[in-house]
C-alpha cells in the first residue's frame, strides 16, 4: 500500500509501528514538558502533546500557529477538565 504525495511514493506505515511511534512522540514530550519552567516553552511543548493525546496525531507547531492549535483543542477538550498545578 503506498500514498503519493509531492510526487513521492511513501510506504504507509501499519498501525502497530503508528501506534508505537505516537507512543514514543508523546513520552518524550511528556517527560520535556516535566523538565521545563518556562511558561512559554511548556505551552509550545503542552499543545503538540494535546492534539496527540486527543486526536492521535504527531504534529509540529511553529510558534506563530500555537494560538490556532488551542482555538482547535478547545473544542474537543471538555470543560470539566482541570488543568492541575
């Protein structure tokens, strides 16, 4: 099974390797976002790791589209969530 994209034939990875690797993508920015103080720095760590915890998707966020990211997650996100401190 292959996608075409750019004009490019990629491979489509199965979903065992899919699932290990948005692990693996998730741990680690799990265990930054532990390891940091600054609040600007968590924010830009805490959204990616938000949007593949929800959607089960790995992205990349520039910081200029960290505030569409959150216009996008608070729809999904229920509003009996509290953020702990």
């Amino acid at each position: 099974m292959y996608i075409y994209a750019g004009g490019l034939r990629l491979r489509r990875m199965d979903k065992r390797a899919e699932k290990a690797a948005l692990a693996t993508y998730t741990a680690a920015l799990a265990s930054q976002l532990d390891a940091e103080d600054e609040p600007a720095a968590a924010l830009s760590l805490a959204l990616p790791l938000l949007i593949a915890t929800v959607h089960g998707k790995a992205v990349a966020l520039p910081g200029r589209t960290l505030a569409a990211a959150a216009r996008f997650l608070k729809a999904d996100v229920p509003e009996h969530v509290q953020v702990s401190e």
